[in-house]
C-alpha cells in the first residue's frame, strides 16, 4: 500500500481523533441508526478526552453520511476542530470505532482500504470486447474496441473456395485478437489497473491473452464464461481476493528469505519492535509488513514531534534530546515512519497458512524489509 495519501495526517501534531464506520447496511432505518452512530461515536471521543470542537467536527461529518449509499465504510481523521482526511473504504470495518491518541490510528487502513486491485473486465467475442473498471466502490464503463466484422464465422464445407474464406476468417480473428489487446494494453496503463479479467470463449481469450505485452501477463486471470455473459460481482471479488493474497504471499516469501543473514552476516530483514524501532529512526524501512492481530501492533512506544523520534523506552528519547514525548502504539508509530520516507506497507494476514512458518511471521506481527543492512 502507498501511504502517500497519508501526508496530510503527519503535517500538524496530535493529538487526532481516529474513526472508522460502517456504511455497508442500507435499510428503511438506516438513516436514524447512522444518527444514533455518530452520535455515540463523538461522545465516546469525548469520554477519551477529545476536545469539544473536534467532537462536534466528527459528528457534523458522520451526520453527513446517514443518507450515504457508500458499499463499504468510511474512516475519519480530525484535530483542532477539523476533518484532516476521510478516505472511503474497501471493506467494512469489523464494527464502529474511535480512537483518541497523540498519533491518528491508520493501520487498520492497511486492511480496510489498502489492498483494493482494480480491475479491468473485458468481455470479448470474436467482432471486439466491452471494457468495464471494477474496484471495491462499483463499476464503471471503461470503452470498447471493434474489430473487423466480416468474415468470423467458419463453414463445413471442403471446397477451395470455402477452404479461403476460412482462412479469411483465421485472420479476421487474429486481427481483431491483437486490436483488442492493443487496446486493453491502453486501458490498463491509463488506469492504472491491477487485475485483467478475461471473459468469453476460451478461444478467443487465449488469443487476447497471448497477443498482451509480456508486462501484463502476471495480471491477467481468464474467465470460464461464455460469450456475452456478465461476470458476477462474487466473481470479481474472488479474483481480487485471490490477487490479494498472493501479493502477500510474495511479500512474505521476501521478508522470510531477507531475515536470513547472508555472505556478510547481515539480515535484509528485521522483526520485533526493539529492531524495527532502530531500523525507523535510521531511515531504513523499505517495506513495513503488519499482522494486525499479533501482539507487537499495539505494544506502547514512546515518540517525539518528528517521525523519527521514536523509542521503546521514554528515556530513551531523552537521551536523543527530545524533551517531548508521548505515547503511541507500535504500529502507528511505524507508519508515520514509513510515510515520512516514502516507505509502502502492506497486511499479510491473508496470506495463505501454507506459507507461514510454524511460528507466525513476522514475530510478533510486525516487521520490515530493510534498504540497506
């Protein structure tokens, strides 16, 4: 996950007001009980200690979404009277929560709306395709292309003149494979996409699939649907969840390789808050890997105003000379980090068992492929 976006959450200091609700429900009642939400969320900031203004700022924003037709959730940033940032979600949150703490709590954004693949659907038949942009928040048209139309179809007999005109048919289907990978190579470099779905006769799926830049064909996942079927939103869900997790796969495949020491002795990885602490203050996380449920994500660290001033212990800060400190979980602390130095991060929760070793990695749930060693 890119945690550029996160900028404007690292520019003030806290504390921040963190909350995450879910939009996924929509009922004749769903505007009242989205009332009822904002408001017991705003007074629970309060019973944390939040100021008044920041309160009332976070409900104006929840009342904001009671008629909101949003698939999933939303989260909110706020201090000092003000929403900072309210990123949509991917997924809906396991319940309504809100957090009030010197840093604002954005590792559940690691699940929620970190990794959301977009997709492109192409459903094609031998005259063209039908391109259409599917992510967590819906779907929209995204163009289509339309090869030569005469002759597709092939004939049974056997006479010369008929054994040319399926020729011709050969090549008007090989022509119109490449124009529509030409073009939905277009599409996905204008989109930025990162799954290609396929659908339509196993044919002339294989032809499109072939004539697609070497580049692109990792992304691609061949639908077995015939021609002119729409792909079912559990289908396109199953697909991104599939490229999900074996993107974390991958990624924990590194850091468990990385975390052996090599010719030099050194490890390309470190685990455990005591290392990852150090490896952040000295600029050296190339990736932050989280398990949101393992115990390290929510072990206290003591931080400063700067991103790099982070310490397990309080005197530890002291000794760095900063003269501010206060108290602030792990894993959000490292990712104020990571922001600062354009560092990605990324959930491996959903990749599969099969992979871990028998002892959860990283320990402790939290961990990071290091620059340099």
């Amino acid at each position: 996950m890119d945690l550029a976006f996160l900028h404007p959450l690292y520019e003030h200091p806290g504390p921040w007001a963190s909350v995450y609700v879910d939009t996924s429900r929509h009922t004749e009642d769903t505007p009242h009980e989205r009332h009822l939400t904002a408001v017991a969320l705003s007074e629970e900031l309060s019973r944390q200690g939040a100021d008044e203004e920041t309160c009332r700022a976070v409900l104006e924003a929840l009342e904001e979404l009671r008629h909101s037709s949003e698939p999933h959730g939303r989260a909110l940033f706020a201090r000092a009277g003000a929403v900072v940032l309210d990123p949509p979600l991917a997924r809906a949150p396991d319940g309504d929560s809100a957090h009030w703490a010197p840093l604002p709590h954005t590792a559940p954004l690691l699940e929620l709306a970190g990794e959301d693949p977009v997709c492109i659907v192409a459903y094609i038949d031998r005259k063209g395709a039908d391109f259409e942009l599917r992510s967590a928040l819906g779907r929209r048209d995204a163009g289509a292309v339309a090869g030569r139309q005469y002759p597709v179809h092939r004939t049974s007999s056997a006479d010369w003149s008929e054994r040319h005109f399926q020729l011709r048919v050969e090549n008007t289907w090989e022509h119109n494979a490449a124009e529509i990978a030409d073009a939905l190579a277009v599409c996905q470099e204008e989109t930025r996409a990162d799954l290609l779905i396929l659908v339509g006769e196993q044919r002339e799926r294989r032809a499109v699939h072939e004539r697609l830049p070497k580049r692109l064909h990792d992304l691609v996942v061949e639908a077995p649907h015939g021609t002119g079927s729409r792909l079912l939103d559990e289908d396109v869900e199953r697909a991104r969840a599939e490229h999900v997790r074996q993107r974390a796969e991958r990624e924990l495949e590194r850091f468990l390789a990385a975390r052996e020491p090599g010719d030099d002795g050194r490890a390309g990885a470190v685990e455990g808050v005591p290392s990852l602490v150090e490896a952040a203050r000295e600029h050296r996380i190339d990736e932050l890997l989280i398990r949101p449920d393992g115990p390290d994500a929510h072990r206290e660290v003591w931080i400063g105003e700067d991103p790099d001033q982070l310490a397990v212990r309080r005197t530890d800060l002291k000794i760095l000379g900063e003269q501010h400190s206060w108290p602030a979980r792990a894993d959000d602390a490292l990712i104020r980090s990571a922001v600062a130095t354009g560092a990605p991060a990324i959930s491996v929760t959903s990749a599969a068992p099969e992979t871990r070793t028998e002892q959860e990695a990283p320990v402790g749930g939290l961990g990071a492929l290091l620059r340099w060693t």
